[in-house]
C-alpha cells in the first residue's frame, strides 16, 4: 500500500483510521513523500518531527504545516534542501 501512496499522496484518505493516526506509519510515509502532509490531521500537521520528516523529502511540504511546526528552523531546513521552494518567479 505504501508504495501507492508514495506515488499519489492522495490515496492516503482511503486508509483506515488506526492507520492514518499511527504516528510510526505516519513517519514512514512522510519519508516516502512528503506531500502527503497535506492530507493529515491538523494535529500531526502541527507536529515538528513529522513536518520535519515531510519537508526534508519535500520542501514544498512547508506548505501544509501548520501552528509551531511552522517556525524559522523549519523553513531554513526547507531552504537548505530544497532552495527552488522559496525561489522567485524572476527569471525563470
């Protein structure tokens, strides 16, 4: 299952609950693709080492992180790894 959710986040919605609040399973995913962020409880969204988790394989994950997870080390990690998230449209 893992393997089509990491390929389409979206699938993520037609796990069962225990699965989608199973914070191990949660981190496994998020290392696959970190877009699925998008797609979790607020209460994980929130959370610093699942975002973090998400964002170092997807920067553009900052997006979906919400409350203290958003803070400056957050985006700086996002920054780091992926310096194209924060590019301007200038140019290119």
């Amino acid at each position: 299952m893992s393997l089509s959710i990491s390929s389409s986040p979206i699938c993520f919605q037609l796990l069962s609950l225990p699965l989608r609040q199973n914070r191990v399973f949660l981190l496994h995913l998020l290392s696959l693709n970190g877009l699925i962020l998008q797609y979790l409880d607020w209460e994980f969204r929130t959370d610093r080492e699942l975002v973090e988790r998400a964002v170092r394989q997807s920067g553009l994950a900052v997006r979906f992180a919400r409350g203290a997870a958003v803070e400056q080390g957050v985006m700086r990690l996002a920054v780091k790894e992926f310096p194209y998230v924060v590019k301007g449209r200038e140019g290119g």
